[in-house]
C-alpha cells in the first residue's frame, strides 16, 4: 500500500558513467535516462582508454565525454583528473560500467553514498575476478548481476539491486557471461533510477523516519489525522510525517520545538526547509525532507530532541544513564 502521493521529481539527477571499453552498459544507462519515467540523465562519459569504444556511441549520442590514459601516471593523480572532469559536468552521481580501475580511497570517500557499480556475480558471492567460472566450478545453479554503491572494500558495498540468471548443464563462463550481461542491461537501469529518484520518495521518506523514531525508548507508531505518527506508549505523541498534506505537496517531519521565537528564527534561516505545520501551533516545526539533501543525522536529533520534550523525566533519566556508561 502506497502511504502517500509521490512528490513530483525536480530536475532530473546528473550522472557520469565512467567506462573502459565497449559500454554496453552505459548505453543501457543512457537509453533508459531517455524515457518518460527516468529520474536521471547522463551528463558526460568518461574513460581511462581513450580508445574506447564506448566513447564513440556517447558522442554519436550527444553526450560530452571526457578520456584520460591511465598509462604512466599516478594513480592519485589519474583519478584526482577524472574526478575535476565529472564535477565539471555538474554530474551528482557516478555509474561505474566497466571501469577497469581500482579507485583510490580518497575518490571513493568524496562520492560516498553516490557512486554505483554493477558486478557480474550475486554479491556477496564471488566479488572480485572470474566471476562465471567461480559460480560453475562451485556448482551453483545460479549467477547473476548486482549494483552496488562503491566503498572502499571492493564490491563489498551495499547492495541496491540483483538478478539471478540460471545456470545450465554444460554451461561455459563465456556462455553464462552473455546472458548474465543481458541481464546486466535490464538491471542497472532500474536500479539506478531507483536509487536516484528515493529522496525525494515518500515511502522511502518515511521508512527513514521511523528507523529513526522507533529507535526511541518505548516508541510506537500509529497514524493520527491520516500520517504516521510517533509517540510513547501510553503518552505522547513526538512526532508526525506530513505527506501532501491539504495538497501542499510536502513531505516533512514535525518536531518539537521551544515556542514561536524558535520556530521564527527558522524559519527565517531556510525557508525552504523549515515552515509553521498548519493546525500544530507554534510547539511545532516542519522540516522538509523532499529537498533531495536530507541530513539524516540532522533528522535522528530532530527526533530525539522532540522525543525528549513529551518524554516522562524518569524515561529520559534512565536513557541519560544509560549513555553515560
């Protein structure tokens, strides 16, 4: 069941895709970003051969592209060039697809949570090399595809989205890799828009809310003028998700604050973000989490703080001792 409208999309999120060859996944990529429903373009191509194929179906497509041999240069300086060249094209996240680099730990770390990677294997399983012959000599009866965002661990990162593709009686690596590429094709896409299009989702909106609120002591939630809501058991209530609420078309959390000269004073710093939630008075504020750069650390102490203005002093009490050891 769906919980709420879903906000309409902004502009659609930038992505570079970074390969070394062919970039048949690339061009999944960029075929998908140009249908109706695709949360993301692609901004610029990028490569470390520049004799890579995938180079000329991007021009022939129109999409900037940028190449850099890899070939005697330091690797902290080849990506340090690769990385001036996607934040040049304004790109917001990046798509490995083929990238045949390990990346250092410095590239990985500035585009945490928004650099994706597919790997020709159902992950955790076989990351790394030879994935289709490990899956075979290993007598599974599956292989497959994963995306992954990219952490410093190699193919370790969380996984967003797999395929399974089967795997047959005299099955060869070379065989398994075709199909498994296919279904590469019809996964990353997918997977992409998905990931790109979620902060600005309200169900997704929501799920972070309550991981975040129902961590409290004794929390519980219900739903109360049509949103979610969060209280105490058997007390009050801390906090509300407004979605589309008389059709203002925001989806936001509401806090316990100090009074109205708080609630003044934020709103007068971003009124983007923050507003006076309509019916809750001036105990309360709305903070906007469909801006598409939610701080979620920002949110959980939203949450606590508000938690703790309804909370029973001797419920707040145990948790302060608690913390203290």
């Amino acid at each position: 069941m769906r919980i709420g409208k879903r906000s309409t999309l902004p502009d659609r999120a930038k992505v570079a895709v970074l390969i070394s060859g062919s970039g048949t996944n690339m061009a999944a990529l960029l075929y998908a970003s140009r249908l109706p429903d695709a949360a993301y373009e692609i901004v610029v191509v990028a490569s470390n051969d520049p004799r890579a194929k995938g180079l000329e179906l991007a021009t022939a497509e129109g999409i900037s592209t940028f190449a850099l041999s890899h070939k005697g240069m330091p690797r902290a300086e080849h990506d340090a060039a690769m990385d001036a060249a996607v934040r040049k094209s304004g790109a917001q996240y990046i798509a490995l697809a083929g990238y045949m680099r390990i990346l250092t730990p410095t590239f990985v770390n500035d585009w945490a949570g928004r650099m994706v990677n597919i790997h020709p294997s159902l992950l955790p399983k076989y990351p790394g090399l030879d994935t289709h012959a490990r899956a075979i000599a290993a007598g599974d009866t599956a292989g497959g595809a994963s995306v992954h965002l990219v952490t410093e661990d190699l193919d370790l990162g969380e996984i967003l989205g797999q395929v399974e593709v089967a795997i047959r009686p005299g099955e060869t690596p070379d065989s398994l890799a075709a199909r498994v590429l296919l279904a590469e094709h019809q996964l990353y896409p997918r997977v992409l828009n998905a990931y790109v299009a979620r902060p600005f989702d309200p169900e997704w909106l929501v799920a972070q809310v309550r991981e975040r609120a129902m961590a409290m002591p004794e929390a519980e939630e219900t739903v109360s003028h049509g949103m979610p809501c969060f209280g105490i058991v058997k007390g009050k209530k801390f906090a509300w998700v407004s979605l589309d609420h008389h059709g203002d078309g925001k989806t936001a959390l509401l806090a316990k604050i100090s009074g109205a000269d708080e609630q003044a004073m934020l709103v007068e710093r971003d009124a983007e973000r923050f507003y006076r939630p309509p019916y809750f008075g001036d105990g309360w504020i709305g903070i906007r989490l469909d801006l598409g750069d939610t701080d979620w650390d920002d949110i959980a102490a939203w949450i606590e703080r508000s938690w703790r203005a309804v909370a029973p002093k001797k419920l707040t009490k145990l948790v302060d001792a608690a913390d203290a050891f």
